[in-house]
C-alpha cells in the first residue's frame, strides 16, 4: 500500500491554467513536479504544455522553464546539463516532453542525447496524438485510433519508443500513469537518484483528442493499465519490475472493450482490430513475464 | 607569438583564448579542421571547456543555446548544409538573445554537392538577428574571433555573432599570423537572465499579438547599438594589439572612380586588380565589407560601382548588388562570381572594372562580355 501523504501539498503548477478540463498532461506535471521539487529546470518543446504555460510576462509553472523548438528539447537540455556540470550546480535537468516531441521530430536529439549519456531526466508525457495543433496522429497513436489525420483509424501500430530507449541502456526507465499519481510519483523520485539519461514515459489521457467525457480521465487511464492497453514497469540497469497494477492486469485483465467503447476514437473500430489489439496486448504480457521492456 | 597555420587553425587558437564554457559542434567539410583542433584542446587539457559531440548542427545550435541560457560562454562551427540544417536554431539563438559565437565556412549548398566557397549559406541566415562578418586572413579569422566573443556578450548588444570565412581559399590555406594575449579584452560572460529556480522565468514563453513585436523591436535596437560596440571593440583592439579593422577595409578608394565592392577573400584579389588598373590609369579602388549584419554605412556616391556576388538570390539577383543598391540609391554593375567555388582572379576582376556595365548584371562564365 502506497502512503499518499509522503506527496508533498506543494503546488508548482498554479490553479487555472488554460488547459483542457480533465487534462492528463496537467495531472502529469503537477505529479511530476511535486516529486521533483523546486531546484530543476524543465526543457520544454512545443507541445500543450508549453501552450497552457501561459502568455508573456506570465508563466504557470513555479520552476524555470526553457521552452525550445519542437525537435531540440534533448540537445538543448544537453547544453544545459554540461554547463552545469561545469560549474558544479546541482539542479537537475528534466525534458517535459509530448509524445510527438519525443517518439517522432525529437526522436534523433533524443537518441544523440541517450548515447553521449547525458546527465538528464527525460518525461514524455503521451496523450497518443499531437493534441496542441488539434489531434493528428503522432507515431504513439495507437492502431485503429481515429485522429484528424487517421480519420478512418490509424492503421499502424504504436511506436515502441521504450524499447527504443532500452536500446540505449539508460539506467534507469520506466512507464507510468497519470491516473496512478503515487507510481508516477514515486518513479520520479526514483528516476532523480540515479546520475546519466533516465526516462519515464507517462500515459497521460486526453479528453478532447480521445473523446470521453472530462470526469473519466482517471478512470480511462486506469481501464488502459487493466485492459493491459498500457503497462506499469520500471527498469533499473536492465532489470525489470512490473509495477502491481499490471501485474494483476496480466492475471485478469479487464476486457479491452471497456477500455475502448468509453473513448469516441475507437468509435466503429472493425473487429478484426480489437483482436489485433488484444495479441499485441497478449503479445507484450509475454515479454513482460520473460523480463523483456515492452510498453 | 608568430605561427604560420589554416584559417581553421586560426579560428580554433582563437577560441582557445576564448575559453568558452561549452562548444558543441557536428563536422562538415570545409569546417571540421576547426571542431577537430578545439576536441584536442580539450582532451589534451589546453582547453577547459565541456565538448558535447551532437549528432547534428540542430542540436549543436540547441546545446549552445541551453549551455547559454545557463550562463556559459559557448562557440559552435558549421558550413553550407550544416548551417541550412540549423536554422530553425538560428532563429533562436538570436530571438532568445544569446551571445552563441559561431564561425562559418562558406559553402555552397546541394545539389550538386559541392564542397567550395560560396556566401549564399550565410546570406540565407541574414534576416535570422545574428551579426555577420566576412573575413579575408588568417590573421583577420583569427582577430575577429577575439573580438566577436566580445561584441556578442556586450551588454547593448547580446546577440550571437557569425564569423565567415571562405571554404579553402581561407579555411585551408596557411598564412603566418601573430597571436595575442588577449589578457582582459574580453570580460568574462555575464548573463543577467541566466537559469535561477529561486527566481523561476519562462525562457521562450508564449508572447501574443501585443508583445512579440516589442521584442523583435528590440533585437533591431541591440542591431543599431551594435554598430558603436564593433567600433568601439575594433578600436580598442588596434589600441592593444596594433591591428585596426573597421566596418569595411577601403584600399585606394579615395580618389577613385570606380569602387569594386565584395565580401571575404575576393576582397583581398581585387586589391591586386586595383592596382593592375592604378598602372593603366584608371583611377580604381576596392571596398570590402566585413560587416554584413549590421549592414554599415557607406559613401560611394559620385562612384561607379562594381559589386562581386559570391551568391544569388533566385529570381532577383546578387545580395549584396541588391544591398548596396537600395542603401546608397547607386546603380551598381553586379556580378555573379565564385558561386561554388567557380575560380576568380584578380585578372577577372580588374576585367569586371575595365568593362564594367552600370545597371546590369553578368554571371562570370555565362555571358560572353565577362
């Protein structure tokens, strides 16, 4: 049992911010920050978070925020990162990063980040579609979603940016979920002990992109670990520990219709889809129980 | 100290003296002799700097751009495809207002792929807010360097500066030139807006209809201010180290009837073609700009002027025909000359003068008068 007081009432994103109701991506970072506390800079690519940021000469964000052009969050945030460990300053350096600013235009400042072992902590906050220019599909749109770009449903699968990163052997990386704050939480924190590139990649649900109703984002994000549609690990040095919700999701997963039929971008999803979806579920449990990182 | 090196080497030493926080640069040819001799630096010790080896120029403009925003002192170097490449981080580096000193040799862009001097990489990046300088030696890479980490962090100015040299005919020809101690000409880098979580800011935030053009506004000021700052910085350098630049170098343009106007080492040629022609009588002189950006002020009226391309603007014409035109209200000759590395002596240009065409334009090699 996880105790919910050790998540400290400090507040660092403010109240009233211009995002979605029921955003996930808001849930995310006020999680996030909470775990990080004050002596951090966030490099921030274009993306929702930067826009609900607010406008100049105010920011809703109480951390020093270094927004960056879409494809540079890691490469800028490898600028800062030397030059700090240049001058000896011990604030930490975390990426708050959307899925298209990671898995697709970031992805080679990303993977150059990862290689040269920067001493960062990159977060990629998922909502599965660029959801600040309107909801097109991103290469973590997951197949069968409809987006404004997929409009009859994507028909590829999602990226898997985890094992992409697992390639790099960070050593540390791990997924999480807003709808699960103290894992998230506590990731984050765990995440921050270790010096050289970690990740944690956060499904964060979205309202208006997914089309459920503002009042189920925690719910939706919970039916996504317990339908096995997203999985809880973390890995540190290679070694794999699946976080308890999916572990009981793999021993009675919840049927993944539930998980879709909430969200109007699987609305006349084909069957034959479902079942694609269900093996690559199925699929990914298996890897998971060999030890394998599989989102 | 006398050292006979490559216009690469001369920037590299000249860095060395800079001792810049963080470098972070990506090779392409002509440049990489450059990023090559500043990596050594720093693994052999001469140079206390973080090197960050990107995996492009965009991240290597970005980590100049993060390491800046922390407070560092920063250099990259990038040619042609590289700089094309790092644009979107140009624009950047300069609307976030940071000193980022970068050299640049001049290449042409692809296709065909090729790898010799032309200025039309540089001139794609003029409307970006960097400061930009063409260099015609050694010994001026090497001064100008100096003076650029200087310029950029002036507090009137803080914006990156561009220091362009031509791909070979100066990147990897050696020339004997003199090093300095540069002592405290350049004051250690003091950013005022650097990375502070007890005073957390927004760097790069949103700025609406109402705001953003006050600050494109005030990279147009720093541009203006720049011009006192250059000569200031020019003048205080001759002063320390015997050797004076200005915004231009004028050679026996006083008396003269007709002007050539060019940028980088065509400038250094056509001083030859001027006196070839002061032997002939005809009263010729040559004016090369340094500076680009801020554009400077020039006197050619009551002159026939030639202006050399080394670049084209497709669809219009050379740009720095065009600049000179439309600041001085003078009908220039232009020429389209050295566009990849097309070979341009000072026996062409004294050509160029002689037989010169006010109010037109003629490519070298295509059309037959020239």
């Amino acid at each position: 049992m996880e105790i919910i007081t050790e998540i400290p009432e400090e507040e660092y994103v403010l109240k009233c911010t211009s995002a979605c109701a029921g955003c996930g991506d808001s849930l995310t970072l006020r999680y996030v920050l909470k775990a990080t506390g004050p002596d951090i800079v966030l490099v921030m690519p274009a993306g929702c978070t930067a826009a609900f940021q607010g406008i100049y000469p105010k920011t809703a964000y109480s951390v020093p925020v270094v927004n960056i052009a879409f494809g540079a969050a890691a490469a800028c945030a490898s600028g800062i990162s030397r030059m700090f460990q240049a001058t000896g300053r011990e604030t930490r350096v975390i990426v708050y990063a959307g899925d298209g600013g990671t898995l697709d235009i970031g992805l080679q400042a990303m993977s150059g980040a990862f290689e040269r072992r920067t001493d960062f902590l990159y977060i990629c906050y998922d909502n599965e579609a660029y959801g600040n220019t309107g909801m097109q599909r991103s290469g973590a749109t997951p197949l069968g979603a409809k987006t404004t770009t997929t409009p009859t449903g994507k028909t590829e699968a999602k990226k898997d940016i985890d094992a992409i990163i697992a390639a790099h052997n960070p050593p540390y990386q791990a997924t999480a979920c807003a709808s699960y704050p103290q894992d998230l939480f506590r990731k984050v924190r765990k995440a921050l002990t270790f010096h050289g590139p970690t990740f944690i990649h956060v499904l964060s649900p979205c309202p208006p992109g997914w089309r459920y109703s503002a009042e189920k984002t925690v719910e939706v994000g919970r039916l996504a670990v317990k339908s096995g549609m997203w999985a809880l690990w973390e890995c540190e040095h290679g070694k794999l520990t699946i976080s308890t919700p999916t572990k009981a999701a793999m021993k009675k997963p919840v049927p993944l219709e539930e998980y879709l039929s909430l969200q109007g971008r699987f609305r006349g999803i084909e069957e034959k889809t479902v079942e694609q979806l269900k093996e690559q579920i199925q699929e990914n449990f298996r890897g998971l129980a060999a030890g394998e990182v599989k989102p | 100290m006398r050292k006979i090196v490559t216009g690469n080497k001369a920037v590299a030493e000249a860095v060395r003296e800079a001792k810049p926080d963080v470098v972070a640069a990506y090779p392409i040819t002509p440049q990489t002799e450059i990023v090559e001799t500043l990596a050594d630096y720093v693994s052999n010790g001469q140079l206390a700097s973080q090197y960050i080896a990107v995996e492009s120029e965009h991240s290597a403009m970005a980590a100049c751009i993060g390491a800046a925003i922390a407070g560092g002192r920063t250099f990259t170097a990038t040619s042609s495809q590289g700089l094309a490449y790092m644009h979107e981080m140009t624009n950047w580096a300069a609307g976030a207002r940071l000193p980022i000193v970068m050299a640049n040799v001049n290449r042409s862009l692809a296709p065909g792929w090729n790898l010799w001097a032309e200025h039309t990489d540089a001139m794609q990046e003029r409307d970006t807010g960097w400061l930009q300088v063409y260099v015609s030696t050694v010994q001026e890479a090497y001064d100008t360097i100096l003076m650029a980490f200087r310029i950029a962090e002036h507090q009137d100015v803080l914006l990156p500066v561009m220091v362009n040299l031509d791909g070979f005919t100066l990147s990897h020809i050696m020339q004997p030139f003199d090093m300095v101690e540069p002592g405290d000409f350049i004051p250690p880098i003091h950013l005022s807006e650097m990375i502070d979580p007890k005073n957390p800011k927004g760097y790069g935030t949103i700025a609406g209809p109402a705001e953003y053009f006050r600050f494109r506004w005030e990279i147009e000021r720093s541009m203006r201010e720049a011009v006192n700052v250059i000569e200031e910085t020019q003048a205080e350098f001759g002063e320390r180290f015997g050797r004076t630049y200005g915004l231009t170098e004028e050679y026996r343009c006083d008396d003269a009837d007709v002007v050539v106007v060019s940028l980088g080492t065509l400038g250094k040629e056509a001083e030859v073609a001027i006196d070839i022609l002061r032997d002939e009588g005809i009263k010729a002189g040559s004016l090369r700009l340094r500076w680009f950006r801020p554009f400077p002020e020039l006197n050619l009226a009551g002159k026939d002027v030639v202006v050399i391309d080394r670049d084209y603007s497709f669809g219009f014409g050379g740009v720095l025909a065009h600049s000179i035109r439309s600041k001085n209200l003078v009908k220039v000759y232009s020429v389209i000359a050295g566009l990849g590395g097309q070979e341009v002596t000072y026996d062409d240009i004294a050509g160029f003068i002689r037989h010169r065409r006010i109010g037109e334009e003629s490519w070298f090699g295509v059309n037959a008068h020239v």
